[in-house]
C-alpha cells in the first residue's frame, strides 16, 4: 500500500469549499423546484432528456446512462413518476430484453412549466456569480477532471487489493 498523499490546508480548503458550493447549491435548487413546481430534482433529471428526446422516448439503460444512475435507482424513480402520470414504460419493439420510458403529455406539461423558474435559479445562484471568463475557466476545469476520472475507480490499476 502506498504513502497517503494527504491535502495541504489551501487543497483542504478548496475541496471543502466545491463540497460546501455543490451541497448548498443542490439544496436550493431542489427546495426552488418542489415549491415552484411539485417537482423533485430526482423528477426534472429524468423528465428532461426525454422532454428533448425524439418523441420524448428513450431506452431505459439510456435514459440512466444520461443522468449516471444505476439500474435499481432509475427503477424506482420511474416507478414513482409513472404512478403519477409524468412517464409511461413500454416494450422495446427491436429488443424484446429492453423497455422504453416515455414522458406523457402531463409529463411534458410538468416540465415545461417548471423550466422557466429552474433556468432562473440556476443563473441566479450560480452564473449571475460568475463572470464569462470564470464561466470558460470553470467549464475548462470540469471537463478536464471529468476526462481524467476511470469509468470504473477501483479496476485493479487505481485500487489496492
């Protein structure tokens, strides 16, 4: 096992203060949304890339895949919303193994009523904080860590057995 390469308090500071930003962040736009529109934040992640998907259909593992939620987790997510009325499950026609999920005309309906005031929240406690260039630096910074991360973190070659 190696060495811990432990945080020196100008790193330490740093991670707590994304930490603080991304929990503080979550928090207000998820307690914005329920009030403004009946919505969860687990509800508007799934409701938009369907809204914007081809006859507001897509598959199950894509539907997952686009918001990086595991199997069991989408699942029951679809299975609230579709005992709502915002999403329908349908057999996949050219493969009997998959499903679809479909947004529903209330499910349409949901969502676009609440993306005005989700996108007005947004800019208000994040871009309206921010200027274009820090915008450019953080987008740089973001993709770079997302580019740098494994798909899988513990594959033997980044994880000690």
């Amino acid at each position: 096992m190696t060495e811990a390469r432990w945080l020196d308090a100008r790193e330490a500071r740093l991670w707590q203060s994304y930490r603080d930003a991304h929990r503080e962040l979550m928090r207000a736009l998820e307690s914005r949304l329920i009030g403004n529109s009946g919505l969860s934040g687990a509800d508007y992640a799934l409701l938009h890339p369907l809204s914007v998907a081809e006859d507001g259909v897509l598959r199950t593992r894509d539907l997952g895949a686009s918001v990086g939620w595991e199997r069991s987790r989408l699942s029951h997510q679809v299975s609230r919303m579709e005992k709502r009325g915002l999403v329908c499950r349908e057999e996949c026609v050219s493969d009997a193994r998959g499903s679809m999920v479909r947004l529903t005309d209330l499910g349409r309906n949901a969502i676009e009523a609440a993306a005005p005031d989700h996108v007005d929240a947004v800019r208000t406690y994040f871009f309206d904080h921010l200027s274009r260039a820090e915008q450019d630096q953080l987008t740089a910074v973001f993709d770079r860590i997302v580019a740098n991360i494994p798909a899988d973190p513990c594959a033997p070659a980044d994880c000690d057995e």
